[in-house]
C-alpha cells in the first residue's frame, strides 16, 4: 500500500524521516512530498517543494521574493491534494474509504493516528 507523508521538511524532516521509515518497515511503500518554502530539507523528498510550486502556478523563487506567507500557503496547498491523487493516492479530505487523522509531533497537543475504516 502507498501512504504518502506530506510534511515541511525543513522543519519536521527528522519526524517526516521516522514516519517513512516505519512505514517501510511494515512493509508499505511511503512517499514523502514536501510543501515546505522557507530552510533546507532535513531528508529527501519523493515530491519537491518545487514540484509542488509549480503544480500550483508558480517557482520556488517566486514565491520566497513575494514574501507573501498567506499566498505561498495557498500556492503549496492546492497542488499538494493533486500530487496525492497523482501518486494513486486517495485524497485525504474527500476519501471514503480511510480516515486520516493528523499526527502531532508536539508534545501538548493530542497524538492521533491514522486508521483505515
């Protein structure tokens, strides 16, 4: 089974890098995609920040010289739902048959784990 990991790895690379790894150790194939805009990657992403910018309309480059954290967001978002359906992955927040829950890696929030249906 493809599971696919979307996380800023410039700042939770090293948590995006045990997800993935204790996926493949369960036997199912992660993919890592990085939304991420501002420091440099911690791991190796299977979809870039690149790629994911310009699946949204615009370069890397554009969006840091804007300076614009709302819009780069938005930009990263869209594309990061495609880039799911894509990879032969069911989009999280319209699929049916599984339910994702997000996993918090800080320490007063509620952890939650994902879980199929």
């Amino acid at each position: 089974m493809k599971i696919v990991v979307v996380g800023m790895l410039d700042t939770k690379g090293c948590e995006v890098g045990y997800l993935r790894d204790s996926i493949a150790s369960l036997g199912h194939t992660p993919l890592v995609a990085d939304p991420g805009i501002l420091g440099q990657p911690a791991i190796a992403a299977d979809i870039t920040r690149q790629e994911i910018a310009l699946a949204g309309g615009e370069s890397l480059e554009s969006l840091l010289e804007r300076e614009d954290k709302a819009h780069a967001q938005d930009t990263m978002l869209k594309p990061t739902r495609l880039s799911l359906r894509l990879c032969g992955t069911s989009c999280p927040l319209k699929c049916g048959w599984w339910k994702w829950m997000p996993i918090s890696t800080t320490p007063s929030l509620p952890r939650w784990r994902w879980r199929p249906s």
